[in-house]
C-alpha cells in the first residue's frame, strides 16, 4: 500500500490473481514505442508516494531504534534535517539489498517494496532534485519493470500478479524519466506537454546528471527489444536518436567519458564489423575527443589506433587534421581544473533550505558554483550558439538541483535566459523557483517586472497592453496568496495604484492590515473598517494627530480576518506597509494630511514601530513638512521613551535608541523661536550624552572614553561631587558642541540621515524567509571581503553590533578597518594569534593593556616549548676542511677561514661574502 499526495491510499505494487499474462501477453501500452507511450505513461502511471508507510522490518520498531529517532526528526523538521534522510535512506539501502527476490509477490516482499518507495518518495517531496537518490529509485523501479528472459527479471515465466507489477513499475519509471531527466522540447506532443506541464512548467532539470541517461538507455534499449523482439533494424535508429539526445544534453558535463564509453560500445555490438561500422565509430571519435573529460588520452590513442588500423595513410592525415581539436580540448580539461574542481561543486547534495549556521559553508559552496558557471559562459571550449545555449542551460540546472531552496540560482538563471530565448521560457523559470520557494517576493517581483517591460516595450495595441498590466497585477497577487507578506503587499499596492488608481491601492493597504499577523499579537489582530474609513477622509480638522486618540467605539469594531488559504502562513506586519502607504498618499495622492493619519495610525495599532528610527523618521519628516511642532515634539518624546523603555534587545535596542536620540536633536534645530526652546534643546543635549556615555563609560576626569571594568576613581569622584553633566561639560565640553553641530548637520560634509546608521531589526523584514535569508549571505559576503567580521577562538564568523557608538566599547571596527583585512590576508596558522593579541589603534578606538591570562599563556607556551638543539642544515653541500678537520655546512662554521671560498654555511661566511662583494663594488 502506498499514499498519494492528498494521503488517499492507492496500489503502488499489488497482487493480482486474475492476471497470468506471459511477456507475449503484454498490454502494448507498455511494450510500444515509449515516444508514443509517454502521454498514456502520464495518465496511467501512479506518482511515488508522498508519505512514509510504516515500515514492515521488526528492527525498526522499537520507539528507540535508530529508524524511529530519524523518522521523528524528519517529522519534526523535513526540510533542514539532512542527516536524518541519509539515516532513512541508509536504512533503505540495507534492507534492499537484503532481499533476495524482488519479483515475489507475497505479502511480506509487497509491502517492503511499497515502505522502499515510499521513503524515495517522501524524499522527493521535499528534494525534487536530489540526482542521486532519483538515480537510486529509478534504479529500483528498473529492476521491479523487468519481465521473465530479461536482465534482473523473474526466473519463473507465468507468476501471478508478476506482470501487472511491471507495468505499474514501468509506467512511473517513465513518467519520472520525463518529468526529471526528458527536455519539454524533446519527443514530446503539444498534448503529453500540456500533461506534464500542469505539474511543472519545466521539465528536464536533471538532463546533465550522465548516471540517470545511462540508466534511460537501458530502458530505452530494454523498451525497443519489448517492441521490436527479432528486428534489429527497427532498434537501431531509435536507439542512435536517444544516444544523440543523452550526448546532446549530458556529453559536456561531469563523468561524460562514461556515457562517450557506452556510445563507442553500442556501436561495436549493435552494428555488423564493415564499412557501415567504420564510419560510426569515426565519427563517434571525432566527436568525443572535441569534449574535455577524464582519460581523453586514453580516448586519443584508441582513435589513431582506430585510423591505424584503417589506413595508415588515411590515419596520419586525419590524425593531423583532428590533433588540434584534440589539443584544445585537453587544455581546457586542465584550465577548468585549475579554475574549479568538480569534487569542490557537491553535485549530489541535498538542497535544504539556506541555515544561518551554515551560512559561511553555503556562501563558499555559491561561490565556487558562481565561478564555474562564469568560466562556462566564456564558452571556453569554443560551441557554436545553439550547443553553448544547451550546455549553459544545463549548468544552470545543476546549480538549481544542488541550491533548490535559494532564490540565487533561479533569478541568475532567468536573467541568462534574456539574452537566449523568450519571455515565457524566463517566467518559467522564475515560476519553478517560486513553486520550491513559496515564500521568494524577490522572484515574483521578477516575474512581474518582466511582464510590466514586456508592455513597455512592444508596439501591440492598448487592448493587449492593458491584458499585461493585468497580468504583472496577478503575478503579485499569486504571491501573496502563497505567502502574504508586506513586501508582496507593498509591491501589489504600487501596481494597482498604477494601472486601477487610488481607491483600488488603499483598498490593499486594508487587505494586507487584514491578512497581515501583527507582531504584538501572534494569532494576527483584526484591523477596522471605520480605521480605513477615516483614513480616506480629506477633512482638515484641528484635531492633534498625535497627542489626541481615536474614539474607542472607532477602535473596537474589528472584522474577522482573511479565511482564504496560504501555503505559507501570512507574515508580521512591519511598519513599511503603513509608510509606503503613506508615501503614496503624500506624493502620488498629494493628500499629506492623510499620510500623517496613516502614520498615527500605524503607531495606535502597533506600538513597536515607536521603536523603528525609520518609521520615526518619515513621520517626523512630514510633521516637519506640515509645520506642525507640537506634534513633531510629541512624536519624538514618545518614541525615545519607548526606546529607553525596552531593555529586551540589548544590541539593537541601544542602536535604535542613539538613532532616535540624533533625530531628536537635528529635528530641534528647527524648532527653536526663543530662549525656552534654546534651553529645552540643551536639556535634549545633556539627556542625550547622559544615555549615551554617561559616568560608567566617559571619564570626566580626563575625557576619554572606558570600559565599565576600568571605571577611574578620580571620575568617579567627580561625578559625586560636581555631578556628570557638570564635569563632563568640563573637559568635553567642546567635543559636545562638536558632536552637537554634527548631528545637526552643520559640521562636515557628511550626509546627516547617513550619519545615523539606523539599525536593521529581524523584525523589520517586509518580505518572505527566503528573501530576508539572501539579504544575510549578501550583507555576510560584503563584510566579509571588507574586513567587516570579527573571528573569536574557533575561527566562526560573528558580526559586529550595528550602530558604533561609545558604549560599546568591545565592538568591532567599522568594515573598512585596516588592521582586519591585514589580519584576514594573513596565513591561517598565523590568523589565530594575531586576533589575540590586544586591540591597536586601528582596530579598536581604545588601546587595552594586554589581559593577564594572555601574558600567562604566552609565557607558559615559550617555557614548555624548547628551543631547537641545532640550527637546520644549510642547503650548500658538505665539504670536508682539510686544515682542521671540520665538517662545514652543519650550521656551527661560522669561524670557518675557508667557508667562503668552499661555499660554506654560517653567519661567518655570509658576513664574509657581504663584504667581499662591498669591496669589489668600491673598486669597480
């Protein structure tokens, strides 16, 4: 028994008593050519089932057995936990091979069978693409397909149920063959197309895996024996035109000599010695050896051995004429290994989901794939368009089926598809990218954009034009059907706007507060019509939009959220839904008091947007526009005391809370009109140096900046006596004011809203997992090349707090650190030591003292570690002394006479050579 993907349970290998039929006997559904066969395959043949069945073997029961431990862990979490799917699959493999007969019927082999494929197909559920477990089930339902007389088949002629297996073994065989390995373009009719495209709009992503076409060849030649029993005639040209399909696309990539081998050997056997013969496996070698791969000497002897054997005559001038091709093509063998290693791309791993744990691990893996693939487009080895466009494009699939859950790859691969095919070949792709990353906004807006240029571009009529605007709409609308978030929802708002106007905008801005989960809330908190309602009101009261709150029969009525389903659970709300909204009431609808309404409102229903600097920002930017300084007060007031009030998030919290106090300060500039407003903006000045270095990390005493761990006690006694604003006015003074001008703007050149550095929360991602994963490894990439990382004792990569400011003292330097990319350049055995030693100048704005433990250490390490006995023995070869029987070149004939006229070691005889060669320059 087995389970289809909605968990019904269907036949996959099954007994039946009424079915005797012999091989003869065969339904010719199975038997006929599998060109013809591929659309009857598709309706008839069962996918692999998409659940684990229990498993029938008794060592796997036990609620602690290693299976069962895997089996929870995969349960749990299907997609990350790759060491528990090599734990199942491991125990897939051992169980196979234990059976003895894999054509009986009874009970106990049946279900085996079905938890075998079972386990492949939950698998595959989750990695579509993982070649080398598709190999391993293809390779069992080959061997489940073969009938009596046939390589692997059963040893009894008429079994019950036998033959009914092999056809339901044969035709999900096929249909894999054609979803995974088969081209869409490739022996296919419009109909099978439309079939197998329902499921995905491409097919053929692993035709560059060579295992899985050798295995379709055998079932390829296995099919046309079936067909064509005594007619070896009708088998040939089939069997050429799938040759030259697997050579066409798998001949150019990893292990191709094996399927080159395979094509040389087919010829010897299925075609009579002559002249006929001759000439396929000349041209067969003048193929190949054009192919970089592995033994292509080997290749290049058996072909003029081959020509030798031929005419000798003949031979040298082919020979001469083909070495060239030959030679290039071992060069680029050797120029690509140099370039990368195969080994280095892991063909066959599983593609979870991109793990911030892993992160340095995944970023190197891309990076080696992204140089492959550069060196591949430089079209090294000389292909026309169309074989260049074939090879890249299956470079290109690999890269999916190894990074399946990184939107990377797929938007890399849809730009190259610009430059060779047509628009529906990109979308497609980006469309099989968003069915494996539900969640990838980055892709949808792809998509869409490529619609919305499309209409830009061509010279149709407004009818069609207006179709595509539709159309780069729904492609937004699909994404947030499979997984809202306030990115899509943004993104969808600007193109209603554009092409349906305002009413159909706000009207998203009110569905995606509904869809929307709010990040106080968890279950989502219901948004009001009357809220939206007010919102569209242009009225131009006098009400404080700030300082005054909402009716409370205004902030009861709520609706009932969205009850449509997604394939991924909606995603928070974050404050850039309220200001792109607000964005586009201001400038687009040219109605600012509206924005600010939507501001205020974005603060009453979420109050932790007080604690974004950003959404702070734009709010009091408009206020400022508006002219309205009650309110901007008020604004920034609460939004420094929400900041100051969260202590939960330490690092961020404290970046959040400085960028909020500049903007109080650069916002007050303008608000000063009399002495009140100048001595609230000195009050705003000592607050703010208070929060941000205060007496535990400023010393008044002399001005610098410490630790809390090496408070003075000078400064502290002044902070008693005079008070901290008082001494620290004293001897920073003057650095206050500077500091002061420069927030405000007035001091430098220096762009003021670049100055503050505003921090980027986890909580502030608009768009999906995916997209917010990206954005990690691009920002850990750029740190990275730049010296931005700091490495603690086991060499793992950290990031440094966001924000630099004083009380941070332990925090890295900026990303442009000097001393950090020296130390990054250095040796790895020298990396470790230098990121012990004290921080200098250049690293850190303050010089520690060396910490005791380190001098303890170092001193421990020398004293436990003796000196060598002996110096190491020069490179100069020993030479015998006559006059005092010493042996020189051993490291101690430094007072050697003769040890530089006999090519001696010795400090003594380089000093001598020096000044030898001192004196010859003077006289010359």
């Amino acid at each position: 028994m087995s389970f289809n993907d909605n968990g019904n349970k269907n036949i996959l290998f099954r007994k039946d008593d009424d079915d005797d039929e012999d091989m003869e006997d065969v339904d010719e559904q199975v038997i006929q050519d599998p060109v013809k066969a591929k659309a009857s395959a598709i309706q008839v043949a069962d996918e692999l089932p998409a659940r684990i069945l229990p498993s029938p073997y008794p060592q796997h029961q036990p609620p602690d057995s290693r299976y069962q431990n895997a089996l929870q862990r995969i349960q749990a979490d299907p997609q990350h936990d790759t060491e528990a799917w090599e734990a199942i699959l491991t125990e897939v493999q051992v169980c196979y091979r234990q059976i003895h007969n894999i054509h009986a019927v009874d009970a106990e082999t049946t279900a085996q069978l079905d938890w075998m494929m079972s386990c492949y197909g939950h698998l595959l559920h989750y990695f579509p693409y993982a070649v080398e477990h598709l190999l391993s089930v293809a390779s069992l339902l080959f061997r489940c397909s073969a009938m009596f007389g046939e390589d692997g088949g059963p040893t009894v002629r008429v079994v019950a149920g036998t033959t009914h297996r092999a056809r339901q073994a044969q035709a999900t065989l096929d249909r894999l063959f054609l979803s995974k390995l088969v081209p869409r373009e490739e022996e296919a009719s419009p109909e099978e197309n439309a079939v197998v495209q329902q499921a995905s709009p491409i097919t053929g992503i692993c035709s560059w895996y060579v295992p899985l076409w050798l295995l379709f060849l055998q079932n390829r030649q296995r099919a046309l024996v079936r067909q064509f029993p005594n007619a070896p005639e009708e088998q040939r040209p089939r069997m050429h035109q799938a040759f030259q399909m697997a050579l066409k696309y798998a001949g150019g990539h990893l292990n191709n000599h094996e399927l080159w081998r395979r094509y040389l050997q087919w010829i010897q056997i299925s075609t009579t010695q002559g002249h006929e013969q001759m000439l396929e496996l000349r041209s067969a070698y003048q193929q190949l050896i054009t192919h970089p791969m592995t033994g292509l000497d080997g290749l290049w002897q058996e072909y003029e051995a081959f020509e030798k054997a031929q005419n000798e005559v003949l031979a040298q001038a082919l020979v001469q004429e083909w070495a060239p091709k030959y030679q290039h093509a071992r060069s680029v063998y050797l120029e690509r290994s140099r370039v990368y290693a195969y080994e280095s791309l892991r063909w066959t791993r599983l593609a979870a989901p991109p793990d911030n744990e892993a992160r340095q691990e995944e970023c190197d893996l891309w990076n080696v794939w992204k140089t492959a693939l550069a060196y591949e487009r430089t079209n090294p080895e000389r292909l026309n368009a169309t074989d260049l466009t074939t090879r890249l494009r299956g470079w290109w699939q690999a890269a999916v089926c190894v990074f399946t859950r990184h939107v990377e790859p797929w938007h890399m691969w849809s730009m190259w598809e610009s430059t060779t095919s047509s628009l529906e070949r990109q979308r497609s792709v980006l469309q099989l990218g968003q069915q494996y990353i539900p969640d990838a906004v980055l892709l949808a807006i792809a998509e869409s954009q490529l619609v919305e240029l499309q209409c830009s571009t061509s010279q149709q009529p407004s009818s069609e034009n207006t179709q595509h605007q539709e159309e780069c709409i729904q492609v937004m609308e699909r994404n947030i059907r499979r997984a809202p978030t306030t990115l899509g929802f943004v993104v969808l708002q600007q193109l209603v706007r554009r092409y349906r106007g305002m009413e159909a905008a706000r009207q998203v801005f009110a569905r995606g507060r509904r869809v929307l989960r709010s990040q106080e809330d968890k279950d989502g908190i219901a948004s009001s019509k009357t809220d939206v309602a007010a919102l569209e009101s242009n009225s131009t009261t006098s009400n404080k939009v700030v300082t005054n709150r909402w009716s409370a029969a205004t902030s009861n009525h709520t609706v009932s959220p969205a009850t449509e389903e997604h394939l991924v659970p909606p995603g928070p709300v974050t404050w850039h839904l309220y200001a792109a909204h607000a964005a586009m009431e201001q400038h687009q609808n040219h109605a600012p008091e509206i924005a600010a309404r939507v501001y205020e409102l974005g603060l009453r229903k979420h109050s932790v947007f007080l604690q974004k600097p950003a959404y702070v920002l734009r709010y009091a930017s408009l206020l400022l526009q508006l002219n309205d300084p009650v309110n901007l007060r008020a604004l920034l007031t609460r939004a420094v005391a929400a900041s100051s009030k969260d202590n939960t998030s330490a690092s961020n919290n404290s970046a959040a809370t400085n960028a909020l106090l500049d903007l109080q300060m650069y916002f007050e500039q303008f608000l000063v009109k009399s002495t009140e407003d100048v001595k609230r903006l000195h009050q705003m000045e000592a607050q703010r140096r208070q929060t941000l270095f205060g007496p535990d990390v400023e010393d008044v005493g002399t001005g610098v900046i410490h630790s809390q761990t090496e408070k003075a006690s000078i400064s502290e006694q002044l902070v008693r006596q005079e008070g901290y604003d008082t001494a620290s006015k004293i001897v920073n003074g003057l650095q206050r004011s500077v500091d002061l001008l420069s927030v405000s703007g007035w001091w430098g050149n220096q762009d003021v809203f670049g100055r503050w550095n505003l921090p980027e929360d986890e909580e502030d991602w608009s768009g999906g997992a995916s997209d917010a994963s990206y954005y990690e490894r691009q920002r850990h990439q750029d740190q990275r090349h730049s010296g931005g990382l700091t490495y603690d004792l086991k060499q793992q990569p950290q990031r440094g707090a966001s924000g630099a400011t004083a009380s941070t003292a332990t925090a890295a330097a900026g990303p442009a650190s000097a001393m950090m990319v020296a130390i990054q350049t250095s040796p790895e055995w020298l990396r470790s030591l230098l990121l012990l030693l004290p921080a200098s100048r250049l690293r850190l704005p303050i010089v520690a003292k060396p910490p005791p433990h380190l001098v303890e250490m170092a001193l421990a390490t020398l004293l436990s570690n003796d000196l060598p006995s002996e110096r190491p023995a020069d490179e100069a070869p020993t030479i015998t002394n006559a006059n005092n029987k010493r042996t020189l070149g051993t490291g101690d004939d430094s007072d050697d006479e003769n040890g530089m006229e006999n090519n001696g070691g010795g400090f003594g005889g380089q000093f001598r050579a020096r000044q030898r060669q001192r004196v010859q320059e003077q006289i010359i």
